[in-house]
C-alpha cells in the first residue's frame, strides 16, 4: 500500500529543497556520484573478494565464502577509518577546507564546507547591516528606546540619553516608571499605530515639550520621542495671534457694521449708492461671521473648560430643524428629521449645538434647489450616531481628507458664493475630538454626500442627569 504525503510534509519538503541552493539537475548529478562513488568500492571489494576465493579454492585451501569475508572485512575496516578521519575534521572546524576523503565522504565534506562558508558570508553581510542600523539609529537626533515583552528598557540612543537623562542602570527598568505621567500611561497602554502619538510637557524641564510614539513590533515595542518645543511654541504663538487679532478686530468691525446700516436705512438716500451699501453691509456681515468662527476656534484649540451636561438630543435637534427651516427658505429644500433613539450626550450644549448646526446647513448650501435633506439621530452598536444625508453635488474622494482644514475649500468660487467662512467644518472636528467622537464622511460627485458622527458608549447618558453612566444602570 502507497502512502500519500501529508500537505505538512510536502510543504517540509519543499521548504527544505528551498534551503539547497543548487539546480534540481545538479542536485541529481551529486547524488549519482555519491551512491557511486560507494558503490563502486564495493563492488571492488566483492570482485577482489571472489577472485581471492577461487584462488584459495583452487589450491584446495578454502572456498569462495572465505575470501569475500576477507574482502568485506577490509573494506569495513578501511570505512571506519574514512569515518574516524571525517569525525575529526568535523569535530574540529567546518571553515576549515576539508581533507581529501575516499568514497561518498568527499563528496559529504565539501557540500558541508560550501554551505558552511555561504552561511559565514550571510553572517557577515547581516552583522555589517546591523552595525550600519545602530550607527545610523544612534546618530538619530530623535530619542529612540527598545522595549522587551516586559515594557522594560533594552537598548536606546545616546539622543534619548541626553533627552531623558538616562543611565545605565535604567536598563530592565519599566517605561512606565521612568515616564510618570498619567496621559503617557494612557496613552501607551491603547496605542496600536505610531499615527497615535502624544505630545507632553517634559516631567523633567516644564520648558520643554515632547511627542510621543509607540511602534509594536512582535511582543517588542519601539518608543520614538522628538522634541517638538519650539513647535509647540509656534502653533501658541498662532493661537494667541488669531485670538487677539479677532477680538481686536471685532469692535472697529462692529462700528462700522453700525455705520453701514444706519446710512443704509436712510430714506432720502440716492438710489445710487444703494447698491454701494448693500454690498458692504453683505461682505461686513461675513467678516464678522468669519471672526466668530475664528474666536470659537480659538476657545476650543485652547480647550476652554465648560461645565458639561446630559443634553438632551431629541430636544437640541428638534431645534436645529427649525434652525434649518429658517436657514431653507431660499433653497426650498425637503428636510426629514428622524429620531430614533432617546440617548442623550455627556458635553456641551452650545458646541455640539454649532457643530451639528454646521453640517446640517452645509448640507443645504451645497444642494441644488428642491433637493432633500435628511436628519437622523439613532442608536448603534457601542453608542450613537448623528447623520446628515443629501442628494447635493458631492464631493470628489480627492478633497475627503482635506475638508476638516480651516480655510480648505474643494471649489473656492462657488464657496464664496455660499457665503460660508471656510471654517465650519474645523470647528467640527475640534467639537468632535472634545466629545471623544468620530466623524466619517461618504460622498459621491455628482449624488450627494451623508456626514455620520459616531459617540462612544462613554459619551452617552439619559435623563436630566449629570452621569455618563446613568443609560447602564436603566
């Protein structure tokens, strides 16, 4: 009975005929000459063996038996030699080129010398790439840390030395303990991507700021920190300035506001500047809602504490439809509001109020007249999810990553023509990072878009109450 090859057997097979790195002929070619080249003394040896049987069995002194006993006798002993003399070279170096060795031993020897010197010189190659490796992670201005199974320090840079004032008795020493701060810890223990990185102020100079971030790399992690102080500076040196400048903008602004319409409203005004009024009380009235977008940009960047509540969703949204009807006059659109779900939201009323105001009326402005809007607040898997649904023009995938940008705009002339400030959609994003919430948009040119926000579990509540947890206990 033949026996099929298990699939774990072929694959042994072939993963050991991967290791032989000569051709399927040449590896037919060394095993001819090995069996033969064993063979043939053997059958020298049987040969020698009935020629001294005959002789001895002609001279009437033995018989045939006795002279291959002699001969096989021989070449045994002269085989064990060949081993002995094999087993001493093998023991003592296989860099070293192998003696010259009778029969299939030969052939032995310099397959395993070949294959001993292929593997030396992978070795070296591989040694001199990892030299190269270290050099260059060493020369690194950026600190770069390895990290064993354990969270324990391996091996790091002379960057992260002098950055965290490592020693060499930090080596072994748990990341955890040397970096003791309660956002790290959170951070490092969710982190899955490099993408989710954290910036810091340093636990040992408060001047300084550092980013963060944790590569996962089998049971090892590889911890790379930069030192982003003069960055952060900047983007607090922008921050101050757009702050400033809108509210230092907004009193001259609202003067002339004033000014504009106390002119316009004048009744023996020449018809002719009419017009000339008309247009500035429109362009002073989009300054002012580009300065307010900017000042609300800015509380949040800066993360202005408020007092967050349970808000109430059904009751917010019912507003924001009526909002959106007002705002629908010129567009005629149909609107549909669709609440599914009595969950409310753990934050703030007002920001979530202008974030969801905003996609519900770039979704008016964007569409065509007579087109439909769909509101919906329903409850999913692991939480809530607020949806916006048009049939508008659409937004090509090209411009997806790019909307929440402040000041981004996918067609700058028909924006403008909206009279949107270009800001909405990064007060969202700001809005949505500070309610631990998701927003995903899908969008087709040409069909219409659905902006969908995603709130966690944790960020639900029920009631009146001013507990994230209250929904679990119902």
């Amino acid at each position: 009975m033949t026996s099929t090859p298990t699939p774990t057997q072929s694959a042994a097979s072939k993963k050991d005929e991967s290791h032989d790195y000569r051709p399927k002929n040449e590896r037919g070619i060394h095993s001819k000459s090995l069996f033969w080249a064993d063979f043939k003394w053997l059958l020298f040896s049987i040969i020698v063996g009935i020629g001294i049987g005959a002789y001895l069995s002609y001279i009437d002194k033995g018989s045939v038996a006795w002279g291959l006993v002699i001969s096989l006798l021989t070449y045994y002993i002269w085989r064990l030699a060949a081993m002995q003399q094999f087993y001493n070279w093998l023991s003592r170096s296989l860099t070293l080129p192998p003696p010259e060795f009778s029969g299939g031993l030969s052939f032995v020897a310099t397959e395993l010398y070949q294959i001993k010197k292929q593997e030396q010189l992978t070795h070296q190659k591989m040694m001199g790439l990892v030299k190269k490796i270290r050099s260059s992670l060493l020369a690194l201005q950026d600190a770069v840390i390895l990290l064993d199974k354990d969270d324990c320090l391996e091996w790091w840079n002379q960057s992260a030395e002098k950055l965290l004032n490592l020693r060499s008795e930090d080596q072994g020493h748990c990341i955890l303990q040397l970096i003791d701060k309660p956002e790290f810890h959170a951070y490092y223990i969710n982190a899955t991507s490099p993408n989710d990185g954290i910036r810091l102020q340093s636990w040992q100079d408060s001047e300084r700021y550092l980013q963060c971030e944790v590569t996962h790399f089998g049971q090892e992690k590889l911890l790379i920190i930069y030192d982003v102080t003069r960055l952060q500076h900047l983007e607090q040196m922008r921050k101050d300035f757009v702050a400033n400048v809108s509210h230092e903008l907004r009193t001259p602004l609202t003067v002339i506001m004033g000014y504009i319409e106390t002119f316009s409203d004048q009744p023996d005004l020449d018809p002719k500047w009419q017009r000339g009024f008309s247009l500035m009380s429109q362009q002073t009235r989009r300054m002012n809602s580009i300065i307010n977008d900017l000042l609300l940009l800015s509380r949040l960047e800066n993360e202005e504490v408020t007092t967050p509540t349970c808000v109430d969703m059904p009751k917010m949204l019912a507003h924001l439809f009526d909002d959106a009807q007002v705002y629908n006059k010129e567009y005629g659109h149909l609107i549909d509001l669709h609440i599914d779900s009595q969950k409310n939201l753990y934050g703030s009323e007002m920001y979530l109020n202008s974030a969801l105001l905003n996609l519900i009326t770039n979704a008016i402005k964007y569409t065509p007249k007579g087109g439909e809007i769909s509101i919906s607040w329903q409850e999913v898997k692991d939480g809530c999810l607020f949806a916006v649904s048009d049939n508008g023009i659409g937004i090509a995938a090209a411009h997806i990553e790019r909307l929440t940008e402040r000041f981004y705009r996918v067609d700058s002339g028909r924006s403008r023509a909206t009279g949107g400030t270009g800001l909405g959609l990064a007060i969202v994003k700001h809005v949505l990072y500070q309610h631990d919430a998701t927003l995903k948009i899908e969008s087709t040119e040409g069909q219409g878009s659905t902006f969908k926000v995603f709130f966690p579990a944790s960020q639900v509540c029920c009631g009146e109450s001013t507990k994230r947890l209250d929904c679990n206990n119902q």
